[in-house]
C-alpha cells in the first residue's frame, strides 16, 4: 500500500537532512581561524606552542594548495610529517594561473577545502581582496626582512626568487659586460639581448623603483634596443643566450643562473640597482577546518628548522636571516633585494601588462 507523505512531512525530512550535511561539514565544536587565534593570543612561547599541537593533534591533518615545483614541494612535505608526526599535510600543486579560480570555484559552492596556499605576489594579494585569507603574523616573522611579510599578516614569504641580469661570457666578457641598467642602452648591446614576454615583476619593481615617469622613459629607450622577446620561459631564454642567439638575458633568475654557472656554462650574472626579488607567499584561509594544525604548518616553514632544510637540501633561496645558503646560492645575498610588492602588482596588474605589452610590442 502507497503511504501518502504530507507537504508537512517532506519539509521535515528535507531539514532534518539539510541539518545532517551541516554537520558532517562543520563538525560539532569546530574551531575557527577566530576561536584558534584568540586561544593562543598573549601566551607565552611554551604554553602557546602546546595550545597549538594539542588542538593540531585533534584537526589530523592540513590541507595545502602550492605552486611550487613538484619535485621540491614533496620534500617539505616529507619533512614536516617527520617532524609532526601526528599531522598529515594534504597537499595539492596548482599553477599560479588556477589557484585562485579553483579556491573561487569551492567558495562558490560552499566547499572550504584548502587551509594553507602559497603562490606568488599577485595570488597573496587577490587572496586577500577576495576575502580568502586571515591575517596571521607568526612569531618567526620577527627572523625576516622587511618587505618580506604582510605587515597586517596576509601573506608571509617564505622564499625568494632573485631577478638578475645573465650575460654568455663569450660574447660579453667581464670587462664589458653592463655594470648597471643604463650600460644596456649602449649601442654594442643593440639586438643582443632577450628579455621575456610577460616580465611583470621585475618591470613593476623597476617602476616602483624609478619613479613611474622615469622608469616608463627608461624602458621606452630599452626597447628601442630591438630587445629578442622569445616567450615567457627563463630556462629557454638563457639556453638561447647560451646557444649564442643573444650576449645577455635580462631579467633572468637567479637561481638557474648559478646553477648554469656552477655546471661550468660560458655564463655569469650581475645585481644591479634597483634588485627585484619575487617573493614565494604563504596565506592562511580564513575558512580553514583545520586552523591549528595550519597554523603550525606556517610556524614551522618559517622556522629556523625548515629553512635551514630548503636552503641546504633542497635547495630553495630562502629568506630567514642567519639561514646559511649552499655556496652557488651565497653571492645572490650580497645585495638587499627588493621585494615586489603584492599590493603594488595586485592593484595594478591589468594597468601594469597593458603598459608593458604595448612599451615592448608584445602580443
């Protein structure tokens, strides 16, 4: 026999099921970014440490959405999970050009998967202007330089890529290569220089650093130089230079120019002023299931420990003073760098690519 439901009891059911997702969702007494930053809010060092892995040892695990590389990212992993055996990191590698579209897409739908991402300067800032990210200011902060780090806690570098002028030692040799910006304007360097198709942190530090007018005159007179525009690839274009389609790169990292270097490549580099350097950013979700163990997830890739790890076995350029990095790495710290500015780019990011595409010519 048919049982007929009243509208009454169809109404019941669908709340009483609405209620039972709630709360597989948002487990009874989950804490919050809030409730776990209010816990540990004026503790001295060891009792803040042992309020954070306790509540950690109850959350199990961390969920973190990283650009990094996929052969590195894993190391740190690894080593985490050595260190904090009770937490389990969940880590999934997304381009800079999704993270941001995948954790919209989640919100959008009510999923609030991810508690850590790191990702470069334009993601740390439109993490924050979407509402996705807490302020956090760790402790370790106090080991960084300045530029480094969020002043309001938003994002937290916790390693750098340095931007440095590359030159193919045969075809620029030390006593002529560029000393400073304005030797690239020099005649003998016409035609003889890459630079990459979508350079805009080096070009919004060089602007910030120059003055807007100044620097877009300077640029204007670059490329004049009839600059060889490649693509976006670093790697590519000092292969070329190598390979003798170019005398210098500009804008190459730093990190693959030591690493040319030290393999015995016809190849060195120079640090100029101003020295843009390209922060890697750690964020905090402010929806995070899991804010005490991602809040010992950020101490403890800012600490002296896991910094240590990076520069020496992975190796990453890392930005805790005191860290000591692998030989190639150490001359690349000899000058102060300077960061770009999340909140520089971020804002200015569409203004920033429609003035360097139309300066260079590139489509």
């Amino acid at each position: 026999m048919i049982r007929k439901v009243s509208r009454f009891n169809v109404l019941r059911f669908l709340l009483a099921s609405t209620l039972i997702a709630l709360c597989v969702a948002l487990p009874l007494g989950a804490a919050t970014i809030d409730d776990a930053l209010k816990n540990i809010r004026g503790l001295p060092p060891a009792q803040r440490k042992a309020v954070i892995e306790e509540n950690a040892r109850k959350e199990g695990e961390v969920v973190w959405y990283t650009s990094m590389s996929l052969t590195d990212f894993p190391k740190i992993v690894g080593a985490f999970e050595k260190a904090v055996p009770y937490v389990k990191v969940r880590a999934n590698r997304l381009t800079q050009s999704t993270v941001i579209t995948k954790i919209d897409t989640e919100a959008r739908a009510g999923l609030f998967a991810v508690d850590v991402v790191a990702s470069a300067p334009v993601e740390m800032w439109e993490l924050k202007q979407r509402g996705h990210s807490a302020p956090y200011l760790s402790p370790e902060l106090k080991a960084f330089p300045t530029g480094s780090y969020d002043p309001q806690g938003f994002w937290s570098s916790f390693e750098v890529t340095p931007i440095v002028l590359a030159f193919n030692t045969k075809l620029a040799p030390q006593n002529e290569a560029p000393q400073s910006y304005q030797d690239l304007l020099l005649p003998k360097w016409k035609g003889k220089m890459n630079m990459g198709s979508d350079e805009y942190a080096w070009y919004s530090v060089m602007l910030d650093g120059m003055g807007k007018a100044k620097g877009l005159e300077y640029m204007k007179a670059l490329a004049r130089q009839q600059l060889h525009i490649p693509g976006s690839s670093s790697i590519m274009r000092l292969q070329l230079m190598l390979a003798g389609e170019s005398a210098i790169t500009i804008a190459a990292r730093g990190r693959r120019a030591t690493e040319y270097k030290e393999k015995g490549a016809p190849l060195d580099y120079r640090l100029f002023d101003p020295y843009p350097a390209e922060p890697n950013g750690l964020a905090l979700m402010r929806r995070s299931s899991h804010p005490h163990a991602s809040i010992l997830f950020i101490d403890w890739i800012l600490s002296e420990e896991a910094q240590s790890l990076m520069a020496q076995q992975i190796p990453r350029l890392t930005l805790r003073k005191g860290v000591k990095q692998i030989p190639r790495h150490q001359e690349l710290y000899k000058k102060d760098f300077v960061f770009v500015n999340p909140a520089s780019i971020g804002a200015n990011l569409n203004e920033l690519i429609a003035s360097y595409q139309q300066v260079f010519n590139v489509r």
